[in-house]
C-alpha cells in the first residue's frame, strides 16, 4: 500500500537529505543540475546517440569502470556523430574489437551501430530530427517503440533512456528497486512488468508530494542504492544495507530481518 502524499514527502526528504550529507566534493549536487538541465527537445540526433551509447555500454559496470574506456568509445563511435555510424560495418566492429583500450563487447558494439541506422531513419521519418518523433507518442509507446526497434533496448534501458534524455521517467535498475521493495512502496523487486509499472506510479506521487521532478526522486533513490563514486560516498540501502545509518528504516518492512542476519 503506498503511503499518503505527507509520508512520500517525507521519506523523499529524509533520503534526499541522507544522500546529500554524504557527497563528495558537491558531486551530487552538480550531477543533479546536469540531468536537470536537460532537455530533447530541439537537440540533435547525435545527442540521443551519444546518450544511448553511453547507456549500453555503462549496463553492467560500475560508473568508474565506464568512465575508463569512454574516451576510446567515444573515438571509435566518431565522436558519436551519428551519419558517420550508420555507415559503420563489419569490418568497424573487428577494428574496435581489435583495439586493446576498446571496450571488448562485441554485441554491445554492434547493437550501437544497429541503433545509429535507425535514428537516421526515425530522424528522416519524422522530417526534422529524433526529438521529433519523441514528442510525437505518449511516454509508454514510446517504450514500446524503443523496444520494437533498437537493440539492447528493454523495458529497463528503454525507460532509463527516456529519463537521460530529459523525459519524466523513473528507471526501473536493480537500486532503485532495492530501495521501493524494502520501503514496502512495490510489491516486488523482481524486473516484471507489474513491478515497473509500480515503480512508475510512486516515482510519479513522490515527485508531486515532494514538488520535484521524477529526475530528482529517481537520481535520489538510485544513490542511495549505489552509493556510486565520485557522486557519494558509499550506499546506505545496498546489497548489504546500512539499517544504522538510515534515515527511513522505521518504514523499512525488512528492517528486521536485516537487523538479524547483519548482527
């Protein structure tokens, strides 16, 4: 049962104010205003490019990891100049694979190529660039139109990409689900349909009980699941949670159970 409006309010406060206190360096509060300031509409189509690759190929690592290979990524993808990389071909793929500072993926790698191809065509479809086939389709076929057409591109990275490019999305990763489930705001933390749908529809009563965009609430939760460097310094509600420290466990329904196995 999700809590009132006051409640969301308050556990988004309590969490946002948790992750806040243990930034580094201001990190939080500059990446915030980063994912803030953007938006899709008008931008080019290599700004949705580059923002796909990025999600593909930061899927499974650790955001230091990533950031470690992205300057050759972004060398071998042109720049992320899209009409460059719709014209990319087996033997580009065989070149990055053979590249020993490359990113060694090779289905990650063909599947951003694959995508560029069909952002030049979205782009020629709907006659003046991708962001207008964004603004053309309500959030959620959108997501099924991501899903139908690009590669590595479910339900999780379809949502994750709509938020990254400035949409009101939630992602639906494994930290934010953490959070939800062990808040008692989701029924499940498994990656279902029915649980994405959930996710959707706190992230979205959150956001308004809290006057915040669903940016806000979904970088918030996603921290303070992560703990991910250079932002903050470590996560209070990860794999191993930190029930000591954290500033919502009189909500937490697992609370207990955390309190026996961690002793």
């Amino acid at each position: 049962m999700v809590p009132s409006e006051k409640e969301l309010k308050q556990i988004f406060k309590l969490i946002y104010d948790k992750v806040r206190s243990l930034q580094n360096n201001n990190n939080f509060d500059k990446a915030l205003e980063r994912e803030l300031s953007k938006t899709y509409f008008g931008m080019s189509d290599n700004f949705f490019f580059r923002q796909m690759c990025d999600l593909i190929f930061q899927g499974g690592l650790r955001g230091q990891i990533w950031q470690r290979f992205e300057p050759e990524i972004r060398k071998e993808f042109s720049d992320y100049k899209v009409r460059k990389v719709e014209n990319y071909t087996q033997k580009d793929v065989e070149r990055m694979l053979a590249n020993p500072k490359m990113l060694k993926h090779r289905k990650k790698i063909e599947a951003c190529i694959h995508n560029a191809k069909e952002i030049v065509d979205i782009s020629r479809e709907y006659s003046g660039g991708f962001w207008r086939f964004l603004d053309s389709y309500n959030i959620q076929d959108l997501v099924e139109k991501l899903k139908s057409r690009m590669k590595w591109m479910g339900y999780t990275n379809a949502n994750a990409f709509l938020r990254y490019v400035g949409m009101e999305r939630v992602k639906t990763d494994l930290n934010v689900r953490r959070v939800l489930f062990r808040l008692g705001l989701i029924d499940s933390d498994t990656p279902t349909l029915e649980t994405y749908k959930q996710i959707q529809e706190v992230g979205k009563k959150m956001a308004k009980a809290s006057k915040v965009r669903m940016a806000v609430v979904d970088f918030t939760l996603y921290m303070f699941g992560s703990g991910e460097k250079p932002f903050v310094k470590y996560a209070v509600c990860g794999k191993v949670p930190k029930c000591e420290e954290c500033p919502v466990r009189r909500f937490c329904k697992l609370v207990e159970v955390f309190k026996n196995l961690f002793v």
